[in-house]
C-alpha cells in the first residue's frame, strides 16, 4: 500500500457514502470523483455520481459531506459539453493533470476540473480516475444520443 493509497480510499468511501443514498431502485452507479467548479470568486466542490441514466452533482464541504440539494442531470438535459484539455485525444486527456470538462444545461453551466489521471493519480486513486473516465464516456454518450 503506497503513502497515499489510504487517503484516497476513504474519499471513495465518502463519495459513496454522499452518493450512495442518492440512487433510485434498480439503478447502478457506473463512477464516482470529485470535481471542483470555479466561478469568479469562489468554488463549489461537487461529488459527482455518473449512472447509466444521469449524472449526480452533490455539493460537498471540506469534510466531504452534503452541502445543499443534488444537482440532476440526464443525457437529454445536457446542451453542451465539452473536454478541454492540450490535445492528444481522450486518452491523452485522462492521463493528464490539466484539463476542464465542461457541461451546459438550460439551468446551469458547468466548468469542472476533476484530478485523475498523470502525477495526481499517485494522490487520487484508481477510483477517481475510473470516475473520471466514466463522465467523459457518459457525456460523448449524451452527445451522441442528442441530434
């Protein structure tokens, strides 16, 4: 077990412990990360659950715990997104530290940062990254879904 190996599974075990609840019956939760919004002069740190059939933004605190309502988000519901990166395809984006992953919705706009891939993954885990590669895989679905 490496030196951060521990740290980033009891983060895994609060985003399952904020997203968990959140499931409807019958619904399997695809991947779970951490992102981070940033608007002008603040931040909002979301636990980002991704289903086959929604994505799932709840506001965490520092202590990774429900901060305000959970956030809905279905493939029809999504306007724009996009993945911006410095290049090199997909995979080159979640081996990467940099990046923002964008998502637009008739209500919000979001532009997330999410660590996950490249030196953080030493800091972040497995899971965060299978998280990560899993928004990105559900929001190139919802794309294409949507004519």
């Amino acid at each position: 077990m490496g030196v951060f190996d521990k740290g980033a599974q009891q983060a895994d075990e609060k985003l399952h412990a904020v997203l968990d609840p959140l499931l409807v019956a019958g619904e399997t939760m695809r991947g779970r990360l951490l992102a981070t919004h940033s608007k002008s002069f603040s931040a909002t740190v979301y636990a980002i659950g991704v289903t086959p059939q929604r994505l799932i933004l709840q506001p965490v605190d520092r202590k990774l715990e429900s901060k305000g309502e959970p956030i809905t988000i279905a493939p029809s519901d999504i306007r724009k997104s996009s993945v911006d990166g410095f290049g090199g395809g997909l995979s080159e984006f979640l081996k990467a530290d940099p990046g923002d992953i964008r998502i637009e919705t008739a209500d919000h706009k979001f532009k997330l940062a999410a660590l996950g891939g490249g030196m953080d993954q030493v800091f972040t885990g497995d899971a965060q990254r299978d998280g990560k590669q899993a928004l990105i895989e559900f929001l190139y679905s919802a794309r294409k879904s949507t004519p």
